[in-house]
C-alpha cells in the first residue's frame, strides 16, 4: 500500500512552515523522502493517495498527525498517535475531498517516549516511523 518516494520538500521548508504555525502538510508536503525524515522534528510516511506525517514537541508534551491527501475516492478515516504501545485516535471524518489536509494536535503528558503518527482508514491502519522525543 505505500509507495516509495524520493525527496520533494527540505529540512529548511519544513522547519519553516513550523515557525510560522503551519503544519508541514498544509505547507504542501506531499512526498516523503526514503527512510521518513524529512528533518524538522517530524516523521513521515508516503502513501499512494497522501502522505502522514506526526510532529511533536522536543520535551514530549504535544502531538500534531497531518494527512495531507492528494487524491482517491472515497475515503472514512481518522488521525491518531501511538506512544508506549497505546493508541489515542480522533473522530471518524469523512475525507473525500482531495487535495486536503486533515490533522489533529494534542497534549499529553512529557514524556521521552517515541511517537508513530497514524491513519486509520475502514480496515487499514497506517503509520509513521517512530519520532524520537527528549
């Protein structure tokens, strides 16, 4: 299911698009170069209609997943993270609009545990690699 991407976007983009508070989907990510670090605090993962990607803060505390989906038909899914081995997922949305981003941020307790940003879409689950914290 995932496709394997070269690089289209640069530590600098991204790092920019983060300054300026906004997520690096909206900034018009939408490849992930191989191995999913794209640099900038974040992880990503190339998908054949969109790319995921998670993004949190150095000491642990916030999460932001981002989907940005470039095309596909219909679509029912929801954002969410995994730390420690627990899932927290956000609402069920309908997503056939494309190209659109689709994310959610939330707060959670510090910690230096990895976080995996993750998409849930009808039976399919994808996933970022791990984002180290602290």
């Amino acid at each position: 299911m995932h496709t394997r991407m070269r690089a289209a976007i640069t530590a600098t983009a991204v790092i920019g698009a983060l300054a300026a508070g906004i997520s690096p989907a909206a900034a018009g990510v939408t490849e992930c170069p191989r191995g999913g670090n794209p640099g900038g605090g974040q992880r990503c993962t190339t998908l054949s209609n969109g790319v995921l990607t998670v993004a949190g803060t150095k000491d642990g505390k916030s999460v932001e997943v981002d989907y940005y989906r470039k095309s596909g038909g219909s679509l029912t899914g929801r954002v969410g993270w995994e730390r420690a081995g627990r899932n927290t997922w956000g609402a069920w949305k309908n997503m056939n609009t494309t190209p659109f981003h689709y994310w959610q941020q939330w707060k959670t307790s510090a910690s230096c545990s990895p976080f995996i940003g993750k998409l849930q879409a009808g039976n399919n689950t994808y996933a970022t690699p791990p984002l180290p914290r602290c």
